[in-house]
C-alpha cells in the first residue's frame, strides 16, 4: 500500500512532458548547368549552349538531363522535411518552357511546383526562377530587378535578381534569387561588377525593411564569389558568428563552410563555394537560443551526395557535371545544390 501511494505521489511531483513536434521546411537554390531546350531562339545566343552544339540526339539528352535534375530535387532536403524543397532557387535556366518540363518530370509531378520565371536581359539568354511546392508557400508579390551594372560606359547585360514576397505556411517571408556576373577576364577585374550586384541587394533589403523592419530575408544563388570575397564582407558586411550578428545584420553559414575547404563547383583545380543561402537575423536563433515559436534556422548545407560527385576521369572529385567537350556525360550539374532547413514548433 505504501508503495502506491509513493507512486501516485510521484506522478504528481514530476509532470509528463509531451515531445514537441515540429514543421520542417527545406529552401534551397541549385544550378542547373545549361538547362536549354533543343529549340533555336534566334533572339538569343542560345546556339552556343552545350546542347545545341551536340550534333545529334539532343532531344533524349534534354529529357535525360530534366529526369536527372528532377531525381536530385526530389531527395534535397527529404532527409529532414520528407519531402522535396517547399522553395527552390534555380540559376542556367534558358525559359519557363524548361521548368514546366521540369517540374511534370516522374518524381516531381506529383508535388504540384509552380513557376515564378521573367526573361533576364542576359545575352546567352540564362535566368534565374523560383520553384515552390504550392501547398506549403504561397507568393504575394514577385518582380525582377536589373542591376543596372556598367563597365567602361558600357551596361552589363547580365541576370536580373528575383524578389519573391510569399507566405510560408502562415509567415512572410522574402526570396532573392542571383546569379551574379561571372568571373570571366579574372577575378580582379571581374570582381567590381559582383560588388555592383551586391550593392543592388542591399538596396532590395532596405526597401522590404521600410514596410517591415524585421523582415525575414533569405538571399540564394550562384554569387560567382566566395564568402569571403568583397560582395560578401564589404558590400553585403556578412557575419558568420551567431554571437556577433546584430539586428539589421546577414548571417552567412556558408562562411565557416568555406574555411574548412568545402566547395559547390570547381574549375581548373580551383574550389570555390559560389553557391550560398545568406539570411537576416529574425531567422537566426543566437547561440543557446532555443525559440521556434517562429521559422528559424535549423541547419544549412551543401547537398554533395556520392552520386552527383565525378567518380573518374579528368574532374574526379567535381560536381559530376553534365557537359563536357561538347559532349553529354550523362552527369547531373557542375554545381552542388545548396539548402536550408527552417522548422517551427506545431501548434
């Protein structure tokens, strides 16, 4: 009888803690290396695109390589959220014409993706574009903004940067989508049209934050710089320590990716981690800070599984690529997607 009694007591003494369970959505941006469709545009340079200058069986490679693109999406981020990106930034895009044939390829069909796409003023004809799973994000506002980049008197014509203004589940949250100029003529010379670019952004963040000062920002894409470059510290003034990142400040955590040698793309033995999601500070829990009453970061990667890395051959060790010498290698991108896992306490 006493040791009933003991219990009962116990049970009184020390509450039953239920485990929380939480919403987990993955945002991600990938490169999709050259994704044309096998049609001449002769408003564009178009021609010089690996895939038109195959001299035969463009059309099983293009849908081999929108099969392959959609198998990756499919399994980014399923580790943590079960399912594909709920928003997904893509880069080498030709139209929307290739999106609609990538997201009705097999594995992507059933996740009901819309398209957010403009025509960028790029000469090649290469735009940026979001993808979103309908069910978990819901766009308001959407437009595309030149960087207005000139060199010498001469306008540069590059990628438009994408804003995309949306709910997710029941949160505002903003997207933008880069693709900033490459480094061609080397990376000095190259490096104050990237810090042009990045100067744009600011000014895109500063106009969100006029309507909503904490505003959670997320800023994706193929930078074409490293975290450490001028964009990023100067222009940009990214932190990559939770401790010292202050209200209105980015938070880059690609950073510290950086300086342990990770990479997403690789040319001419040179590593390089062009590819990042940098973020505002309402989307940062600070170190011991364990609010997710709200979206927070929960972990960002690279996605650089063992099957999108080159096992043999000249680029072993590379993104296993899908173009090379002018020929279909049957790979996937010459770029490591990147993400962001988001989680939030369910009510």
């Amino acid at each position: 009888m006493r040791k009933i009694t003991f219990l009962l007591a116990l049970f009184t003494i020390v509450p039953i803690v239920a485990q929380k369970e939480y919403k987990i959505r993955t945002v991600a941006f990938y490169n999709l290396e050259n994704l044309f469709d096998t049609i001449n545009d002769t408003t564009k340079n178009d021609e010089f695109s690996p895939i038109m200058e195959m001299k035969a069986n463009r059309s099983e490679v293009y849908w081999d390589k929108i099969n392959k693109l959609g198998e990756v999406i499919d399994v980014l981020g399923k580790e943590k959220a079960k399912t594909s990106p709920a928003i997904l930034g893509v880069a080498e895009i030709e139209n929307k014409t290739v999106l609609e044939d990538l997201v009705k390829s097999d594995k992507l069909k059933k996740k009901r993706y819309g398209i957010i796409h403009f025509d960028s003023p790029d000469k090649r004809g290469i735009d940026v574009a979001l993808l979103y799973q309908q069910r978990y994000f819901k766009p308001v506002h959407y437009e595309a903004v030149n960087p207005n980049i000139y060199a010498e008197n001469k306008k540069i014509y590059t990628r438009d940067i994408l804003l995309v203004s949306g709910y997710l589940d029941d949160e505002l949250v903003h997207i933008i989508v880069n693709h900033w100029p490459s480094r061609r003529g080397g990376e000095a010379k190259s490096s104050p049209l990237r810090e042009k670019a990045a100067y744009k952004v600011t000014q895109m963040i500063e106009k969100i934050r006029a309507n909503d000062e904490n505003a959670k920002i997320i800023i994706m894409g193929d930078f074409n710089d490293d975290p450490m470059n001028k964009s990023f510290k100067e222009v940009l003034q990214t932190k990559s320590n939770k401790i010292k990142v202050k209200e209105k400040d980015i938070y880059n955590p690609y950073e510290e990716m950086f300086e342990k040698g990770l990479n997403t793309t690789a040319y001419r033995d040179n590593l390089s981690l062009f590819d990042q999601i940098l973020f505002t500070s309402p989307l940062l829990n600070k170190d011991g800070e364990k609010d997710f009453s709200s979206y927070k970061m929960f972990k960002s990667g690279i996605f650089n599984k063992r099957f999108l890395v080159q096992k043999k051959g000249r680029y072993k060790g590379y993104p296993y690529r899908s173009f090379s010498n002018g020929q279909y290698t049957g790979g996937y991108s010459d770029h490591y997607p990147v993400y962001l896992y988001l989680i939030k306490e369910k009510k």
